[in-house]
C-alpha cells in the first residue's frame, strides 16, 4: 500500500477526531435549523436531524441544550451557508461548504488557502457541475435490525437511490429533493441514523500518483482545518485498491 493510502486512512480517521471541531459544526447546523424552523424539534425536521447529528458524535445533552438556547436569542450571530469552488493541483476539482458569521472573513481565509497549497479558487458554477448533491444517511451496522433486502426494496418508494454496506456502517443515499421524506421514513420505521447530511458527490474521478494524491490531500486537510468548514468535496479518486 502506498503513501497516500496511509494519508488517506488517516484522514478518515481525523474526520471526526476534532471534538471541539464537531461541537462546533453541529453548533452551527442547530443554529441555522432554528433560525429557518423554529426551537421545536417536532415541527422542525432540520433541527431534529441536528440533534440526532450531535449524539453521533457525543455532544453532551447540555452543549445541545446550550446551543439551542443560543440560536433563540435573537442577539446571537446569524450563521450562514455558503460555498466555495476551485482546483487543487492536478486538475482536482474542490467544492466546499462553509457556515460562517462573516462571510468576508472566510472567503479570505478560504481564498489564502488554496492559493498557499497549490490550488485556485474559482467563481461560482466552475466545479459543481461537477458533483451531483445527495442525502447521505449512515447507520451502523449493530443498531440495524431489519432484512436488508426487504428494507432495500420498501425504501426505494420513499426516494432511496442506492446504498453501500461498508464495514461498520450501512449508507443510504437519496436525490436532494427526497432528503426530507426519505429522513421522515427511516424515523417512522425506527432506524437509527448515526449521521446524516446533504453532500456533494463527483460524477467522475481522477487517478492520481501517490505524490500527486499528497499535495491535494495537504490541501484539503488545510481546508478543513479552518473552524467555518463544514465539508469538502473533490474528484479525486480515493479508492483503496
């Protein structure tokens, strides 16, 4: 195995190692679904999904209920959702979704950064057609209790695309316009979802050398290392074989 496999592998492990990176991310999200639908979970689908967001990723109750305090008081800071495009080198396209409270201030951040690794930020509409958005719901694989391909076949009239069993997870993926509903039926049939959002997935991909696959992984760990980030997204082929 190669030594952007061991960079890879060790990413996915970073994802979400960074508490106090999560903490802030679910902050955010239970923010922005407040200030859109209100404090009441029941009647506010984002929100619920914040929530549920946060216990995968061990957010204390309290923080949870610290953060939704905060986004009612109608003095705290709007936050917004925005994104950026560009290419890191090798022609990798790079998409990446921020929440800030000071849009100026992350564009610069953002803009610094691709330009110090080796990439270039584009105008809107230079990448994202490039990817095409989804729901993506993750569910372990311990807390499923259903037949698979009993549920596989019930699921694709509630908007599922498709789904991959990976080692310890079950992922779901949906159209963007079925994200929604298709939360609403994993609730009403008890499956716990350890992670849910709407992201970005490339309609192609591009093979890169080791040293290639290197520069454009410093990129993206520099990306999202910035506290506005929320996601980021590219074209390159990140396979394992």
């Amino acid at each position: 195995m190669g030594r952007a496999f061991e960079y890879r592998k060790a990413r996915k492990m970073k994802r979400w190692a960074g508490m106090a990176k999560a903490f802030t991310k679910v902050g955010r999200e239970i923010n922005i679904a407040i200030k859109e639908g209100g404090p009441d979970p029941d009647y506010n689908p984002r929100l619920r999904l914040a929530i549920a967001n946060a216990k995968a990723v061990n957010m204390p109750k309290a923080n949870v209920d610290a953060a939704i305090k905060r986004a009612t008081d109608k003095d705290s800071a709007n936050y917004d959702e925005v994104t950026f495009e560009g290419y890191g080198p090798h022609g990798i396209a790079i998409l990446v979704q921020a929440t800030t409270d000071n849009n100026n201030r992350t564009v610069a951040n953002i803009r610094h950064v691709f330009s110090k690794y080796g990439g270039s930020m584009g105008v809107n509409g230079s990448v994202d057609y490039m990817f095409e958005r989804k729901g993506q719901f993750r569910v372990k694989k311990d807390n499923f209790k259903h037949d698979l391909e009993e549920i596989e076949l019930e699921l694709i009239d509630a908007g599922l695309d498709s789904l991959v069993v990976e080692d310890e997870e079950i992922v779901f993926y949906t159209a963007f316009e079925d994200f929604g509903s298709f939360q609403h039926e994993l609730e009403e049939r008890g499956i716990a979802v350890d992670n849910a959002e709407l992201i970005y997935l490339p309609n192609h991909t591009k093979t890169l050398s080791d040293t290639e696959a290197e520069a454009v992984i410093k990129l993206i760990d520099m990306l999202e290392e910035d506290d506005d980030v929320a996601n980021v997204f590219h074209t390159m082929d990140e396979s394992e074989e």
